[in-house]
C-alpha cells in the first residue's frame, strides 16, 4: 500500500506468518531498493513487493526487484502480459490484482501464478465497475483455473473466512493494516482510519483512476467539481500532484487523498500487526468451528 507498506510493516507482517508486502507505488528506485535490503535484515520469512505498473520508473523497479532477489511480486494497475514472463524467467512467483473477471482471465492468460480479486469496497485504486467482493469472487471461481486471493472487505476473521467459503484460497488485507503500529501512514491519518463509520468513504474520480478515499474537503471539493460540470483536464488540475502524500504520509487531513477501504467502519484500535494478524486468525477459527457446529 501506497505510503503504509515500508520494510516495517512488511517485516511485521510476514514475521507473524503473514506475506508481508512492500508498497512499491510510492517508492523512488532508490528507496525501494533501501527498504527491500531492511526488509531482508527484518526477517527470514517470505515478503513481496507490490508494483503498480503505470509506475514512470517500471523498469528500474523491476531490475532492483531481480537483482535483490525478491521471490514474489504482485502487479497492479496495467496489462499483466508486460513483465510476467520476464520476472517468471527470473524464478519470480507473479500475482496479478484485478477488479473483474475479464481482467482475471486476461492475468490467467499472461501466465500469472494467482490473481488478487479486489471488490468494490476495497481501500485505494479500484474498478470502474463496482463489483463486489461478494459477486466477484464467485464470479472469478467460476471461470479461473489458478490459486484466488480474495480483497476488498476483509479485516476480521469472519470475513476471511466468508471469502473463503465463496471460494478464495486465501485473503488480501489492506486497510486493517492501515491502523497498525507499523505501517508508515501518518498518525493522524491511522487516527482518521479508526474513526470512520460506515458510510464515510467513497470511490470517486472514476475519469482518472477510481479511487476509495475518506470524504474529506478534497473529496467535497471535488463532488462540486462534478457538479459544476467540470472537465477531466479540470478535475486532473485538481487533484494535483502528491495529494496522496499529503493526506496518507503528510498528515494533511483536509486537502489530502486519504485512501482507506468501506471496513474501516470496523476498525476501532491501532495495533500490532502481528495483533492483527493473531487476532484474525484466533476470529477464523472460531468462525469455522462455528460453522462445522451448525
Ligand atoms: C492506503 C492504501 C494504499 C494502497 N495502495 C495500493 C498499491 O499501491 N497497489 C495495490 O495493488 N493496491 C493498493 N491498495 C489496495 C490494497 O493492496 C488492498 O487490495 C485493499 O486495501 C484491500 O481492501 P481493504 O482495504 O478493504 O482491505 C491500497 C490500499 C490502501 C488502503
């Protein structure tokens, strides 16, 4: 995640047994090849970096990616048939986030090894089309041969097992994560992300890339942005440049991009990622125990 998933909570999570990933999205080359070295001093277990693939530098990114020796990368944000094959021939484990099932099949055709299936309600970047983790996961199910992993939603036991029993193999947590004592988000920002109740994010700026972010001041000047008819050109004016940074790493709570997930309704508690991490598990269990009862 953008501005959260440094080495810190990366190592944390994947020490607690977790995946942890490095959120390469808002990392110069040179950072990013910072936090991978931390990262590997952090911990022994297996970590990922996450690559949005419109990134301007991709393929310095991906060259710092091999050279380190990371074994698994997940692709974002582009056509997945771009580097899977080139970072496969390089032994690399590839999981590809899609929004749909055209998109899963596509990554399935690019040759990924699993695909992240990422619903509507999910914190961030998301589709246009407004699926559902609910929908799309079976939907997925149905016509996709390679290992699921389902996002968008989930940040309690019960909703990974939920996502399981639609038929992911396993879970993508983002927002959960937010609020945890690792994560690089700016404290007023992990604040804000244990505040909010249900109703107080929205996906928004579909003409540019659709985004799920806290309604906030920006997110109000940009409603009477629409409202006024504004143009695409008109609404890239206004976002800007490095709102996100303002918002998710600055602090800035007002006129930054605060990009957080529809589950943070359900985060009430800053914690641990390995809290996190136990208490979900300790949740799943009982959950399925639960069920196996009925
Ligand atoms: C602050 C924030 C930043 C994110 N940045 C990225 C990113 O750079 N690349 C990506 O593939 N997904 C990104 N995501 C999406 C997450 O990886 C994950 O799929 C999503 O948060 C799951 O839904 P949830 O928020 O309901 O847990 C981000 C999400 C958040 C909340």
């Amino acid at each position: 995640m953008v501005w959260a998933s440094g080495w810190r909570l990366a190592s944390a999570v994947s020490n607690a047994g977790g995946l942890g990933l490095i959120g390469a999205g808002s990392m110069y080359p040179e950072v990013l090849q910072e936090h991978i070295q931390k990262c590997q001093q952090a911990t022994n277990k297996p970590f990922g970096v996450n690559v949005p693939m419109l990134y301007p530098e991709i393929d310095r990114i991906i060259d710092i990616i091999i050279e380190l020796g990371v074994q698994i990368v997940f692709t974002s944000a582009g056509n997945p048939k771009t580097w899977t094959a080139h970072l496969k021939e390089h032994g690399i484990t590839v999981v590809h986030v899609v929004s749909s099932v055209k998109f899963a099949k596509k990554a399935q055709e690019a040759g990924v090894d699993a695909i992240v299936a990422e619903g509507f309600e999910a914190g961030g970047h998301n589709g246009r089309d407004e699926t559902t983790t609910l929908v799309l996961i079976p939907a997925v199910k149905e016509k996709i041969g390679i290992p699921i992993i389902a996002a968008g939603g989930i940040a309690t036991g019960r909703s990974m097992l939920a996502a399981m029993v639609l038929g992911a193999d396993g879970v993508q947590i983002g927002s959960r994560f937010v609020a945890s004592d690792e994560a690089s988000s700016h404290d007023l920002f992990k604040q804000k992300v244990v505040e909010a109740g249900e109703g107080d994010t929205q996906l928004t700026l579909k003409e540019l890339a659709p985004v799920r972010l806290i309604k906030n001041k920006f997110y109000h000047d940009v409603q009477k942005a629409y409202k006024d008819g504004a143009s695409v050109e008109q609404l890239k004016e206004l976002l800007g440049r490095a709102r996100a940074k303002r918002g998710m790493f600055e602090g800035d709570m007002e006129e930054g991009e605060l990009e957080i997930g529809q589950v943070s309704a359900l985060i009430h508690e800053i914690k641990p990622a390995a809290r996190i991490l136990a208490d979900i598990l300790v949740e799943f269990e009982a959950a399925k125990t639960g069920m196996s009862e009925l």
